[in-house]
C-alpha cells in the first residue's frame, strides 16, 4: 500500500473520529444549563483562548450558560466538528455569545477540549447554597471575586480566581509551582506550600526564564514577538 494511500486512510478515520466525538460531545450538553466554574479572562469574547490571558474583562465564575451547541452534528456540518474539536461556542443567559478556542500546544498532553469543557463549565453552581465558593474563607471569596491571588489562598481558590495555568508549564495540578500567562509576553508564578499560596505579597519578583527568554529573543533576532513567545514555550 503506498504512503499516499494510507495517509488518506488516516485523514478519513481520523475525520470519522472527530465527528463521532462531537457527536457524543453535544449529546451530553444539548439543551442543559451550566455554570462557569472560574473567573474567565477575555479581551474579545469571539476569541478567548484557553492558555488564559489575563488581560481585558472578565466573565465572572458562576455566569450561567444556556446555550453550548449551536448547529447539528454531522458529517456535512463543519462547524459541529470544530465545536467539540476546536472550540466551545456557549451563550450566558442575557444572549451574549463566547467562543473558548483550545490551543492545543500550550495543552497538556492528551488533553482535549472536552476536558477543557468540563474544567471550565458545570451542571452545579458554584456561587449556589451548596456551592464549592461558600467552601472558602471570606478573605479567599474576597479575593475569587476581584480575580486576585493572595498568600494563604488553596488551589482551590486560585483556580475559582484565576482559571487554570496553561498544561504545557504546569502539566500537574499537584505541583507545588503553577506558570500563568499575564499577556502574551509576561508570565505569572505562583508558589504553594501545603495547598496554600506562599510568597505572593513580595513585591520584587525575580524575572522568570522564560520571561528571560522572550526578551532575549526579542532583542537579538529578527522574530516577531508571537514567534519568541511560541519559540520560548516549547
């Protein structure tokens, strides 16, 4: 069999794939109401992307979500694949619409964007009676609501205030040192010890390696800076 073949084999089981997964995806939300389960940063809400930069508004965690799938999900409907492969399209209750797009490469390995769903979206809300918030201290729901981190915070809180850090820099929850994404160009890192944040009220931080990195590759190649910060993060 030649190589020409088996790689149109390949692309017609992977697209049959893709399609069977969107379609087992959307059966799961169509017609149900979620809630954001973190503080989800967006500078345009039709393109929000998942390595969470925390620039520009904010759409607050408990923000109820009526509508996640918009079209029918079948081989002919392009954007019912990409709904459940490459982005996650959802309305608040008001009728304002969001579009989530997954970066794949600032993704943890094997992660998806159905795992990206259901880190970011829940059938339970979190600001209910019996929600995860009213588990926190009052300074920690203090600090959920401003989108702030602060000493003393579980990760718990900080993910309620600052979403997830992006998989490719912090590839386990349990790791005691989470990389977050201020803009394209400044990363954030926070240090936890027994579950709680340490070290965030000193003001004078040391410069990341990475932040290093892209500055160096700023100043000393012809790269855009896009391209140094994908250059610095691989």
């Amino acid at each position: 069999m030649s190589i020409v073949r088996r790689m149109t084999i390949f692309l017609v089981l992977a697209s049959a794939l893709s399609w069977a997964f969107s379609a087992q995806a959307a059966e799961q939300v169509r017609g149900k109401t979620f809630y954001t389960t973190a503080n989800i940063w967006y500078e345009r809400r039709d393109q929000i992307d998942s390595t969470n930069y925390h620039k520009g508004a904010v759409l607050p965690i408990g923000t109820k979500i009526t509508e996640v799938f918009d079209g029918p999900t079948t081989p002919d409907s392009p954007l019912g694949i990409q709904t459940f492969n490459r982005f996650i399209r959802f309305d608040d209750e008001t009728g304002q619409s969001y579009k989530l797009i997954f970066i794949s490469r600032h993704a943890s390995a094997g992660i998806s964007v159905w795992d990206l769903f259901r880190q970011y979206f829940s059938e339970n809300n979190p600001m209910g009676e019996e929600g995860a918030f009213r588990s926190l201290t009052a300074e920690e729901q203090k600090n959920v609501m401003a989108g702030k981190i602060a000493d003393g915070m579980s990760k718990t809180a900080v993910i309620m205030a600052y979403g997830y850090p992006p998989g490719h820099r912090t590839p386990s929850l349990k790791l005691d040192k989470w990389i977050y994404w201020e803009n394209r160009f400044k990363t954030r890192t926070v240090y936890f010890s027994d579950d709680k944040v340490r070290d965030e009220s000193q003001k004078t931080r040391k410069v990341s390696s990475i932040d290093e990195c892209i500055k160096a590759c700023k100043e000393n190649t012809s790269r855009t800076a896009e391209q140094c910060f994908d250059a610095c993060n691989h």
